[in-house]
C-alpha cells in the first residue's frame, strides 16, 4: 500500500484553483524582485562595511536601493534608514522621541486604529510613564480632526496617525494632521505601511516627519523595512552597535532584502497604474456579494480607501469559519490584521470604528491584488455565494461553551488535536486528547473510533474544521469541529483547569 | 570610442585570482541555502501569521527551521527566538534584563573584547543608570576568570561574555564563567555568532543562560540571527507589536532568511568536519608569513581559538594600506571588525590586549573560510611577500598632518574624491575637491592636469590607495593618496575648518 503524506491543505481538498485575496497581510515577492535578489546572494555577498571588492559591491547596491526607495515617496536618500520591517521603525520612532523628549513633553496623540505594531509599543510606553491620548475616528475609521485639535496640548510631542488602515483601507487626511501637530509643536509620524504601492506617496506634501514602509506589503521581501525621517527630525537608534546607516541601525544589512525593496519599488508605478483597475474590480465584487447577500454591511469607505481593501460583515456568519470555509475552495481572505491573529479577540479596529465584538466576529477583510483578474472575483463570488447560502460545508460545530472541563475529564468524546507538531509542542492541549497532525490525517483514518463522538480541535478552530469536513466525507458521521479552538476554550476555563 | 565603465577594482586590476579570507565579516551564502531561499519565495509566500494554506505552509517552514537551528546547539525549539540579527538579539538581552533587574540588581559584568553590538548597548545602558565593570583580559585575549570573581557582588545581574572573539579567535572558557556567574545569583549571556559553525556548541554544557546566533557567519543570509534563551529565564520582547515568535519579537517574519538559517544549520556538522583542514591551512599561512616576515606577531591563540582566525601584527606596515594592496591582487582581510570599520580608529579588541594604538593600526585578520584550499593560501603568501617586501605597489602617501587647512585653500594640490557618488552625498568632502568616482576613473583621465600634483582622497584612503597605483600606471607621476582619508584628515582638522 503507498501511503501518500498531505503537504498542505490543498494537496487534501484537490483546489481546482487558487485566489489569493489577502494582499495586505502580505505579497507575493513577484519575479523581478527575487531574481535580483537572487542574483544579489550570488554575486554580492561581502559585507558592505569592509574594504574590498566584493564588499564595496554590496555596498554600493544598498546604496543604489536606498535612493529607489526614497524616489519612490519622494524622500531623499540620507532621509532613509533601513530596518528589519516596518514594526521595528515603528518602535524606533516611538520608543527614540519618547526618550529625546522625556524631561519637557510626555504625550502621544494616537488614531486608536493603529496596527498593531503602534497599538502595543504605546502600551508599553504608557508603563515607561508616557501620556497616550487616542483621538476618536468616525464609523468608516476616519480620524475626528475636531476632536484631534483639542487633544494635543503643549506636553504633547507627537502625533500618530497612519497614512492607510490596513483592515478598513480607511485613508487619514495626513496633510491636515501634519498642519494641526505642526500648529502646536508636535512631530507627526505616519505608518505608511499599508499604502506604499496602493496610493501615490511623497511625503513632503503629507508633511509628514516620520514615516514608516515595508518591502512585503509591494511584492518586496518579509524582512525589510525603512524609516524616513525628515531632513532635521531628531532620531536615536533602537538597535545599538555597529556604525551601519549612518549610526542609526546596527547590525549587518540584509543586502539580499534590501536590494529586494529598491528592486519592488521600481515597480512602485506599474503597481499604481494597475489600482484603477483593482478599484473597478472591488467594486464589481462588492456588487456581486451585496445580491448574493443583502444583509452584508460594507465597512470601508467607498471614497477615500484604499483601491483593493473590503472589510465586510456578513451577519450571522462566524469569520473563523467563513476563512477555512474560503481556504477549502482555495481563497485567502482574512478575519482581520495577521499580525493580531493568534490572540483570537474581535478585531480592535473594528471595535473602535463602532462595530459590536459579535459583529466584528461576522467581518472578513479581502484585498484585492495586482494580479487578481475578473475571474478571480467571478469564482470568489460564486463560493462566496455558496458559503453564505450554506449550500456545501455544513460541519458540526461545538462551542467552548458546550464542551465543559467534566467533558473533557468524562472522555464523553474522542478528542483529537489535529495541530501541527510544532504548535503542539510550543502550546498547551486539552487533556485526555490523542494527537495526529492535520498533514497525516489520512494516514490514521483506520486508528479513529467508529463508535465514539470524534471532536477535532485545533489552535483556532480553522484547522480542525477542515479536518472535520474531510472526516465528515471519509463516512464519519459523528463529528465536530471545536468552534474558536484550543486557544477559545482556554480563555474560558483556563484557569479553572 | 567605446566607453567602458568599470563595475568593480577588480574589473580595473583584472585579478587573475580571487581569495575571500574575511570569513569572519561574513560568509558568501552556500548554493544550496541560496537554492532553499529561492524556493521559499517562490513557493511559500504567505503571512505565517495568518491561516490558510499558503500561510501555514509559511508558519511550517518557520517551525522546520527553529527545530534545526536549536539542534545545531543542542537547545530545544521552544527557547529559540529568531530576530534580524545577532545585534538584535545583543540589545534584546541586555536592555530587556536591565529593565527587569533594575529595581534590584543594576552591574553588569562584561569582558572588554566584545563586539560593538555589545559594546556599545552597554555604553548606552550606562546612560540609563546601569553600571557596567569591565573584567581584565589577558595578551591572548582571555578573560581573567580569578578577577571576574571579584568583579560579580550582589548588585551583578548578569555576566556578558562572548564564545568566540571575531577578531582574535580566542575561545573564552564559558563553562567555568557560567559556573562563577552562577554561584553569584548572576545569568550568563554569551554572544555565540562567531562560533556557530566553526566549533561544536552545546548550550546546555556550556551552562549559558542566554546565547546569541547570526546565519550570515555560517554560509546563510544576512538579516536573520537567534537568540537562545534557556527555558524559564525571563525576557521581553525590544520590538513590541504583533504577537510573533511567542510575543517576543514582533514584525512579520522573514520566512525567506528564517529557512536559509535552518538550511546553513544543516549544514553546520560539514563545517565542522572541515575545520581541522582550515586549522593545518592556518598553521601553514603562519609558517610561510613568519619566514617571510619574522618580526611578524601572531595575536591569536594557537590552542584554544577558533581554527580558522589569524590576527597579525606587521611591524612597520600600516593595515589599512594592507587591506587595499591585497585587494589589488584579489585577496580579502579586514584591518578589524567589520562592524566598527567607518570610525577608523585602532580596534578596542587589540589595544584591550595590551597592543599599543600604532601596533593596532598595524595589524590585520584573516580569517579562512571553509572552502579555503591550499593554492589560496599559497598564493596569499606570495602577495604578502611582495606587498610587505615592498617588490610591487609603491603609492606615495600624504598623511593628514602634511596637508594643511592652508595646502587646501591655496589649492596647492588637485584634490580628487574618487568616493562613490552615494557615499559623496552622505558624508562632507574637503574644500575645493574635485569629484570622479574611483569607478569611472577610467573615463575621465583626459580631464585631469598633469601639470600639477594630484591628491586623490576617498572616506578612509583605501580606493584612492588603489586609484593613485591606477594612474601611476597610467604615466601620472606626480600623484599621491591621502593615509587615512577623508575621515583621518576631518579628525584631524574638522572642527577648524
């Protein structure tokens, strides 16, 4: 008997195709940018701070990225610091003029839908004794410029506020931000993040003196990011050591990476030319659901957003479910920020815009990329259809709720972690659960009871619900998926265990 | 007339022959690292964080690559923390033990031969209050493990010394300083990057509490390192954000750089097999230079170093002159770390083993590599004969105290920048200096005045070392570069000016 070993989801569900709809969690590096980074590991590889050839190579080459970068938001090169990703500038610019401006002014004046890199640094400064104000936004994530106004004061030294929100799509008037920071002596800072590629950027006009990007949001590599800082702004390390970018960040550059960035932002223009047609795309879509599904609310701003961003709640559909419903059809979509998505709360940006925890549970967020054709929206549409009208997976669903400790310890149900061996071992379980990984579920169907309820849980309940789905079609018919996972359970009886 | 630009000095010298000895600055990436890199790209595109199937296949190469990185220094997966870089990971330890002991405990304990990321965390700690005691080293290099038992009292919270030095190869015996730390209620953290690869760690019998790790020494990318931290000491995260790698380091990973540190860890038991070869290559380098050279000083370690590192003083010979006449004839050594290169001082390692500041500055590393072969070596001998016999280059050198303020305004000389226009634009030139980069030299030796003396000047004076030996060659006879360069002569002379 050849026994077959499943690689991944797809390999399990035979995809008949493949819709990657989550473009703002990330991109695929596109085929330019790899071959020069490639060619960069090849031919390049001394460290740009030595003295001979092949270093001075590499030097040059960060050098030749540096100026593409700050071409393409209008900066120039001595404006531009690289860093490890736009997280790390976000905490450098943060956690630098908290500390240069410490003994005269205290406050930050913050969009309290920041990502979630701004969200937790401020958390963090607050316990180092920084004031944080957060400025309200209106229900489509706008900031209140009325309301910002009031909150700076003169103990504030900066202002926060990102350029484009990464779940809504939501664009913030920067410029008038800038004008109303400047007004009262503060820096603003700007995480551009998200926009880079989606919107024309220079940041002169923005006025913006801190701002922040990301290579892997453009089709450029995970693992590169740059700061801008204005001609004058002052700005302290995060990393200390070696004298690299000018004393500003230390460490040996990721040439390869950066080299991936300038490489992703010469196409910074075709990416932009191709907007108008990911906008009419969007639209399409949003067309197409809103008959499919009358009910379903459009967060983002119709004006104003993002091109390719859809943040939309479908009433009375669990999002955990509606991503591995979506995933089994090949479509990537996502229930929110991924940089939040192991804690499994409501989206917080969803939350402040007014939405209620249950209906940020009901919300999904799709956004549209470079390469997604009229197809693609056709074949999303048509699942999307099918799962909203619960015309395939119906898959039993247990709450935590309804699986109680003495369950657990009765061994009422056969309970079978279906997690990876890796999260397995880096978090708790259930007790009394068997454990084969999601990947060699086929090769154990035979070890499974016949006789017994089988609950397959996971970290989330993503997995485990795919997994249920394949059980359900290899003629197990008492199965369930526990709904919001291992770690949705022990957020109720965590402690009581 | 065809114009032809020159890419590389190698491409002006025309080097029959090309041999990497800065093994310790970097390593090139290995073919088959580079082969799983590009395949990752490729192929696994998707945001670990998020929960579909090509972002789960992400979040599994993640998992593969820290089960391989731990077992390359017998750690479990669950105590490694990728990060950007060993610096990273440095300044994580450090600043995140000093906020948590500070209450308590406020000394660190540190060897004075550590790497700048080190070094200079700690300097900026003592700005925040830290106080950090430097434990005496002796000739070789080795700390003073009787003085460190004095140094470490009840105010000590941790102990920082690094396994390897990367300048002078010294091995520092770990085990015996985990066990003083230890006795004293103090942690141990030990920057291992120079090691991984060339001896066989195990963190556990080596009794560190935290250790550090970067791929780029051992044949994988620049831009990814780890920190290992023994189950159950504390730390926190220095980058704050999203929930990745366990909350302690946020910013969506570089899956990319993640599995081309897993791969070079595949690979770590072939490095160490070859290392004994590198250590015969070495003793025989130093055999042929010692017959060459007898005044030559070895400041490495026979026993008890790493086998592949050689620091050398020549008596007489300034390094950084050393450094480009190698370059000339294809070979890479450094003049000192590659990390402190730009502040063209004497390295703090040498002069903190007792070498006087001229002796530092006479003193260079050469540190082989795994695919080192004997010819290298041979041939490495023959261009130090010539290049400290004095047979082949004779650059005449203007050092900064032969070039006035006056020399400069009176425009005795024609001053030529043959710096790269990025590195023209970032930092200031001198007065009434002509501009033509050293790689377009070529193209423009019809512009320059034969009738008057011409100082070629560059940031530290090794390209224009290389550029007056062009033009001498090109029947210019009245040329000459200045020692030191740019940098040399503003520290000199920058403040008057």
């Amino acid at each position: 008997m050849e026994l077959i070993q499943f690689k991944s989801i797809g390999q399990l569900f035979r995809h008949k195709r493949r819709v990657y709809l989550d473009s703002n969690a990330t991109t695929a590096v596109s085929r330019y940018v790899r071959q020069r980074m490639n060619h960069t590991l090849k031919h390049a590889y001394g460290n740009p701070s030595s003295l001979y050839e092949v270093a001075q190579k590499a030097a040059r080459l960060v050098e030749e990225a540096r100026q593409k970068v700050a071409q393409s938001i209008r900066a120039q090169p001595a404006e531009i610091t690289f860093t490890s990703c736009a997280t790390e500038a976000n905490n450098q610019v943060l956690k630098s003029l908290s500390l240069y401006c410490a003994p005269n002014r205290r406050t930050i004046v913050a969009s309290p839908i920041e990502h979630p890199s701004v969200m937790e640094t401020l958390r963090w400064l607050q316990t180092q004794g920084i004031q944080v104000k957060y400025c309200p936004v209106d229900h489509q994530g706008r900031i209140a410029i009325n309301e910002l106004e009031k909150l700076i004061d003169t103990n504030t030294f900066l202002v926060c506020c990102m350029l484009a929100n990464n779940e809504l799509g939501t664009i913030q008037p920067i410029a008038a931000i800038s004008e109303i920071a400047h007004r009262h002596g503060a820096w603003l800072m700007s995480d551009c993040a998200q926009a880079l590629g989606k919107i024309p950027i220079d940041v002169v006009q923005l006025g913006v003196d801190y701002a922040t990007f990301s290579a892997h949001k453009l089709h450029g590599p995970k693992g590169i990011g740059a700061l801008y800082v204005k001609n004058g702004c002052p700005i302290t390390p995060l990393v200390h050591g070696g004298h690299q970018e000018d004393g500003l960040r230390a460490g040996t550059e990721s040439v390869h990476n950066i080299v991936g960035f300038g490489a992703a932002c010469d196409q910074v223009n075709q990416l932009l030319h191709a907007t108008e047609r990911i906008g009419r795309l969007r639209a399409e879509l949003v067309k197409k659901l809103q008959l499919i599904h009358p009910e379903m609310q459009v967060n983002t701003p119709q004006e104003g957003s993002l091109p390719n961003t859809l943040n939309l709640t479908f009433p009375g559909i669990d999002n955990t479910g509606m991503v591995a419903a979506l995933d089994f059809s090949g479509i990537a979509v996502s229930a929110g920020s991924a940089c939040s998505m192991p804690e499994n709360k409501p989206s917080q940006v969803l939350t402040a815009i007014g939405l209620s925890e249950q209906e940020a549970r009901e919300s999904i967020r799709i956004s549209l990329g470079n390469k997604t054709n009229r197809r693609d929206i056709l074949y999303a549409s048509r699942i999307f259809a099918q799962q909203t009208r619960k015309q395939t997976l119906t898959v039993n669903l247990v709450t935590p709720k309804q699986l109680t400790l003495e369950d657990l310890k009765g061994e009422m149900n056969y309970i079978l972690d279906v997690r990876p061996a890796a999260l397995r071992k880096k978090y708790r379980g259930l007790i009394h659960s068997h454990a084969i990984s999601f990947f060699e579920l086929n090769l154990h169907l035979k070890d499974l009871p016949r006789n017994k309820p089988i609950l397959l849980v996971c970290q989330h309940g993503n997995l485990s619900y795919a997994a249920t789905y394949y059980l359900q079609n290899k003629g197990f018919t008492n199965v369930s998926s526990l709904w919001r996972g291992i770690s949705g359970w022990l957020e109720m009886y965590g402690e009581a265990e």
